[in-house]
C-alpha cells in the first residue's frame, strides 16, 4: 500500500471540529498532528471537512439470489460514492442466510466483489437454533430475527423458538419489529374498504404504529428476561421512544437506530414521491420524523442506517399489494444526516457519533469507526458548502433510481478512503479497490 497524507482538513472526530492533518502508512492512520509533512501522496483538504467513513448495519444487496434488483458489487460502489465504508448486509437472500454454510459463500462473494468493507448477519427461523448457538462472536456481526412480516421461513413466530434465540444468541440480536397479526386485520379492512386500489397513503395505518409498538416492546421485553443484546432496527415512531434510555452506548442492553428514510420523509411526502417511499415499516407523520430526530440528537436513538433495499423501479409502480416494500438510499446516507445538521436538528460534531462512533462501539468493530492513531484508515472528505440537486444519471445503483431524485443536499462527498486507499474520488469509483472482512473484539 502506498503512504497516504491528508493536509489542512477540518477532523470531525469524537465530539471535537480540529483542523489536522493526517498520515496514512500500510491502510492505517500513523500520526494526526498539525504540519505532518507529507509522505507519499498527498490530498489538500483544505475547506473540507474530514469524517470517519460511514458504517451501515442494515443492508440489503439482493446477493445470492436476487440480483436482478442489486448485488454486491453494484450497491457496495454506491456505498463508497455515498462515504460508507462499511456494510452489514441482512439474510432475507435466495437461499436465506440460516446456514453457517450460507454465510460463508456471502463472504466469498464479498471477498470478491465488496467496494467496501463487510459483515453479514445470520438469519434466524424457528427451527435453525443450533446454527445460532455455533456461532463465533469474532466472525459474525449479529443474528437477524424478523418479528413481524417476512418472507419464506425467515419469520420467527414461535414463542419457544424467539425465547431461545433471546437465551442464547452468542452475538447481538437486531429485530425487525412489526406485529404480523395486526398488519393483517388492517390488510383485510383495507382491503374490504377500497378493493386493490389501496391508496399508498393507507400504508402508514396498514403498517401501523400499534404493530411496532406490539413487537418491540415484546422485543424489549424478551431482552430484559434473558438479559440479551438487543438491538431495534429502524424504530419508526414517537411510542416506541419510550421503551428506549439515553444511556451512553457503551452502557446499553437495548439499543436502536433510525433510518435514513423516517428521518428525511414523512406520509406527506406520499403525494410527491408516491409507492417510491413505501417501506416497512412504513414512514409514518410529520411528528414521528420531529419525534426521531431529536431522539437521534438526545441519544434514545444511537445512529443511523439505512435499511437500503433497491427494487426494480417498475414494480414500484405496481398497485399497493403488488409494489414491494423498500428503497436504495445507500449513496446519500451522509448526505441526508449532514443535512439534519443544516436543518439545526444536529451539530456537526454529532455526525461522526451517530453514523460511525456508535455503531462500531455496538457492534464492537475492531479499529474502525474513529480517527485514531493505529486504527484503519476509513475516512471521508466532504465539501460542506457544495450544493448538488439529486439525479439518478449520477447514481451506481442496479435499480437505477432513488427517492431523492430532484431533492437538494447542502453537501458533496470528495473523497472516500477505505482501507487506507482511495476508493472514490473526482467523482469516480476506483475499480480495483475491495474493502476487507471486518473483525470484532468480543469475549
């Protein structure tokens, strides 16, 4: 690896803004001082703002088995055009991912393909227990359940089966929490009330906030019996805030993000951007969005993702039963919170703890998801003045198009630094660089 130095930045790192400069040796940070003199080659930072590279622990890049809508390498290059550095990527693949075999060949392929750097989770069924219990904490980033609606047998539905996944997962536990009874009475009712002609409007009331506050709390509840590692992914109400605290990330049993999406749209939103916003759960109010942002800001919420689900732009258009669920937003990730910052919902400081400090130190990710000294170099430079409108000729995705089509960020991404190398710059993904197997630091 070539010797990298980043000169007159502004480091947005661990609650402080720094002007630093920044010395790359064999894909880790060597030194952060002011005046390093430059080794090797060089970037002028100079009115940009340098932040550790985004981690992202919900994904989904359609590979193996559905990648006519996206696959590793496709969304992993708009990951790393966005400053996501790091993935987690979710089992609800063809086959799914219920096999230590299974995960396995994910990492092949990653291995492979990934832009970026990657972890993939191991899903969970009601009868696949013991690949549950034969995980090693060193290797994988955490066990899957879907408590509400899923496809094919990834639902966890039985009471014994949930109970012993919460006594004995070895790793953290990410849920996805929506009451599948519920959903479908408010289907059949919606259903009784408008035919297949459901206006995507009733999305937010089919998918309602009494289901996902029915399965987390059931969540949090089974958490608090078993004294597991909890993690609720993408809380998407008001109510739930309270099953939450806003302890320090390190002091936490049960922690929960939000998503790039409740935190930029709400059902208003409906009109403009129509079933391109549907998603599960679904985006609900205007309130919920205020509600989210400021407990991102207090800490009841402890970081962003994601939830990147591309999907072929026509089938989004199909009528409400036949449209899936699910968005690409993997390329503006940083873009969107660095605009809550702008917005005044979040300082600048804040941006580095809630898309990288906190999840590394969640997931307990070895040397990444900080600036410091002897940790990989997975960074991110960013004009904070620059302007751009969203179009989708500028986008990696597959699916080729994103609900911020035609929206406005304050902020561009400029370079993107992954393992010590640059990974993106001037506009462009470089090819040749793969992002490593990230490794955790668990007893």
């Amino acid at each position: 690896m070539k010797n990298l130095t980043i000169i007159n930045t502004k480091v947005v790192n661990e609650g402080f803004v720094k002007e630093q400069d920044i010395l790359i040796k064999d894909g880790r940070i060597e030194k952060i001082d002011k005046l390093i003199e430059p080794q090797g080659e060089y970037i002028d930072g100079s009115g940009l703002a340098l932040l550790p590279g985004v981690i992202d622990d919900q994904v989904h890049f359609r590979e193996p088995g559905l990648t006519d809508k996206g696959d590793i390498h496709s969304e992993s290059r708009a990951a790393v055009a966005g400053g996501t550095t790091t993935f987690m990527d979710m089992p609800n693949v063809l086959p799914p991912t219920l096999s230590h075999d299974l995960w396995n060949e994910k990492n092949q392929i990653a291995k492979k393909n990934s832009h970026a750097n990657y972890s993939f989770y191991m899903g969970t069924s009601n009868t696949n227990i013991e690949e549950i219990r034969a995980i090693d904490p060193l290797e994988v980033c955490g066990v899957k359940v879907f408590m509400g609606s899923s496809t094919g047998n990834l639902l966890v539905d039985n009471p014994v089966s949930l109970e012993n996944i919460f006594k004995d997962s070895p790793v953290l536990i990410a849920t996805h929490c929506e009451e599948t009874p519920m959903i479908i009475a408010k289907e059949k009712e919606f259903k009784k009330r408008y035919g297949d002609n459901i206006p995507i409007e009733s999305h937010e009331f089919i998918r309602s906030r009494e289901a996902c506050l029915a399965s987390s709390k059931k969540a949090v509840d089974l958490a608090k019996e078993f004294n597991s590692k909890l993690h609720i992914l993408h809380v998407s109400t008001e109510d739930e805030l309270a099953l939450l605290t806003n302890d320090n990330i390190e002091n936490k049993q049960i922690s929960a993000e939000v998503c790039v999406p409740h935190l930029f749209f709400s059902s208003d939103d409906y009109l403009t951007k129509g079933t391109r916003i549907k998603c599960n759960p679904s985006i609900k109010n205007i309130s919920d969005k205020i509600a989210l942002r400021k407990a991102l800001k207090s800490g009841l919420i402890d970081f962003v993702a994601t939830d990147h689900a591309p999907h072929d732009i026509i089938l989004k258009g199909n009528s409400y039963f036949s449209c899936p669920s699910g968005m690409p937003s993997i390329q503006h990730t940083l873009l969107a919170v660095l605009q809550l910052v702008r917005d005044g919902d979040l300082s600048l400081e804040d941006v580095s703890k809630v898309t990288s400090h906190n999840v590394a130190t969640r997931f307990n990710i070895k040397d990444r998801g900080y600036i410091r000294e002897g940790y990989w170099a997975d960074l991110v430079l960013v004009d904070l003045e620059k302007e751009q409108v969203i179009n989708n000729k500028n986008l990696e995705y597959k699916c080729g198009w994103s609900p911020f089509e035609g929206d406005k960020f304050s902020s561009t991404i400029i370079e993107t630094i992954i393992n010590g190398e640059r990974a993106y710059s001037e506009g462009k993904v470089i090819d040749n660089i793969r992002g490593k197997k990230i490794e955790f630091t668990r007893g």
